[in-house]
C-alpha cells in the first residue's frame, strides 16, 4: 500500500507541476494583417493608393542628356557660335482624392541640371494645388504651351511664362475657359535670352507687377482652336495670340500666332508673329515635323516696335529606341534682317 501510495502521490505533483508550467507559457500574438498598395485607377495609369488612406499618389519624371549647337548670328545679343552639353534630372509627384468638391490634387515638380547658375541644385518647377477648376500656386502660362516641334517659338525672347499664378477653368468637354492672374516678380530675366532684334527696354529687375490673361478653347472633331489675351499692368500693354490644330493627311497640322500692342511680359518678341508646321508619323517609331515661322517689327526701340523682320525654317526628328527611352533632334535656320544662323540639339531622355 505504502509503493502504490508513492505513486499515485508522485504522479499527482508531476501533474500539477506540468499544468503550472503550461499556465505560465508565452503565447506569440498573431500578426497584424498586412495592407498592400492597391492600385488606384480612378486617375489614369501608375496611380497607387497611400496605405491607410484614400489618397492616390503618382511618382514620374526623367533623366535628360542634350547637346546643343549654334552658329553666330551678327548684330544680336545671340552672337557666340559653338555647342555645350547639358544633363537634366526631372521628378515629379501627384496626389489626387476625390471629396464633395471635386478632384483635389497636388502637384510638385523638381528638376535640377548639370549648366545650372546654382551648381545643379534641385529648384522647384511646376508646382501647385487644385481643387476642382480651381488651381493656385507655381505653374506655366499659355505661351510655353507651344506646338510638338522645335522650329515655331511661342516663347522666344524675354516673356516670362513661369509665376506664382491664380486660374480657374471652366471645362465643358468640347468647349472651355479660364482666366488667371500672375504675380510677376522682380527678375532682371527681361533682357536675357532674346534671340533675334534689339531691344531698348527699361529696367525691370525692381518691379512687383501682376498681370492677367484669359483662353477660350473648342474642339470641333479632329480640329481645335485657343484665343489668348493678357494685359501686364506694368507696361500697360497687351497680348493676344491663338493656336489652331487639325488632323490633316496623315499628320498633324499647327498654326500659332501672336500680336502684341507693346513690349510685355507675355509676348516680348516682336510686334507679331506666324508659324506652321506639320507633324507626321513616318512609322510607329519615327515622327518627323517640319515648321517654319515669321516675326515682324523685332526691334524695339525708344518705347515701340521699330522695325526688322526675321523668318525660321527648320526640321524636328523624334525616334522612340524601346519603351520610355526616346532622341530627338532638330536643326534650324533663322534670317534676322540678312543675318543667318544655324542652331539645333540632339536629345536622349529616359522618362519612367
């Protein structure tokens, strides 16, 4: 009695010491479930949601590699023949949700280059805020619009085409419009870059003005028409340009056209202007896009337009290598009152 005793005690404690050890055991907590990026396609293509919110995010942008080549043009203050290389680097960001007011977006846009006057730092380009029609920040006007070749210039010369700007658009699909106003700063940006005419201009390096311009767009099928006007305040003068587009053969044919009442900061060129040219796609690879353009009165002197004329003729080639990788290269002449000049690039860029 006293062995089967022993036993039925031992086997007792080893039980209770077993259970104890088991109340006592740590258990791993299960996993939180993972959220994975969802894609979001209400915005287009390579927008992905923010995790644990309903905002849907797009990064882009591209790395740009150029070489670009002149000849001298007398009597301007484009006179130095010779070539340079130059290589960009582009980023830009979008986020976009949808609320009881419309689409709010956001955009911000980074570039830096290798021939930059601050050492290739990063800048902020094109970068504003949108909520429904209604868009405010740092973003580009109507003249660095342009057509897809590289001979017609919509913003040759000193204009000023990037500001702090306010615009509200009106979109009814084959009709819209909008107006804005730019806040121009103080930049002595004025007489730099003017390629063909003299100018006389006063100093604008100390003067805060605002301006303000409106468009008026219809699409009319396989054509599309814009109307331009824009006053500046600080010169009390005005601008007025339109582009019209149309599917043409097997191209694409563009006008542009520009008048000015006075030097501004809009369109500082000369008195007006008329170019064309006609895009075609040689193959799904090859495009190539002929144009040819017109300036009149491109002296401005004492106050006014006094003068001198100049004509553009020229070619642009753009070749699509593999998916996202693509050259382009165009090559133009340009009469300024008897004086010619040669200019072009070739461009390699790599957009993602």
């Amino acid at each position: 009695m006293k062995i089967t005793t022993l036993l039925i005690a031992s086997t007792a404690a080893l039980a209770s010491v077993t259970v104890a050890q088991a109340a006592d055991a740590i258990v791993a907590a299960e996993p939180e479930p993972l959220e994975y990026v969802r894609v979001c396609d209400a915005f287009g293509t390579g927008y992905f949601y923010i995790p644990g919110t309903e905002t849907c995010l797009k990064v882009g942008g591209y790395v740009r590699f150029q070489v670009d080549a002149r000849s001298d043009l007398d009597g301007t203050e484009a006179d130095e023949s010779g070539y340079r290389t130059r290589t960009r680097g582009k980023l830009g960001i979008d986020a976009k949700s949808d609320t009881e007011f419309g689409t709010l977006s956001s955009t911000i846009n980074m570039e830096a280059q290798s021939d930059d006057a601050d050492g290739g730092d990063f800048y902020l380009d094109e970068t504003f805020i949108e909520l429904g029609g209604l868009r405010v920040g740092y973003f580009y006007n109507y003249f660095d619009t342009g057509l897809p070749g590289e001979t017609v210039l919509t913003d040759n010369g000193p204009s000023q085409t990037l500001n702090n700007s306010i615009r509200y658009t009106y979109d009814g699909g084959a009709f819209s419009v909008y107006g804005q106003v730019d806040f121009f700063e103080a930049s002595d940006g004025w007489k730099d870059g003017r390629n063909i005419g003299t100018i006389d201009a006063p100093d604008f390096a100390d003067s805060d003005e605002i301006g303000i311009n409106g468009v008026i767009t219809g699409k009319f099928g396989a054509a599309a028409i814009d109307l331009f006007a824009g006053y500046d305040f600080d010169t009390e003068e005005a601008a007025f340009a339109s582009t019209l587009t149309a599917e043409f053969g097997a191209g694409s044919l563009g006008i542009f056209a520009a008048y000015a009442t006075g030097l501004n900061r809009y369109w500082a060129t000369s008195e007006w202007t008329i170019g064309a040219e006609y895009a075609f796609a040689v193959n799904d690879k090859f495009k190539i896009a002929p144009g040819v353009q017109y300036w009149d009165n491109v002296d401005y002197v004492d106050g006014d337009f006094d003068g001198g004329d100049a004509w553009r003729a020229g070619l642009t080639v753009d070749y699509a290598i593999t998916t996202n990788l693509t050259t382009k290269a165009t090559v133009n002449y340009t009469d300024y009152d008897g004086d010619d000049q040669w200019d072009g690039f070739l461009r390699l860029q790599r957009s993602f």
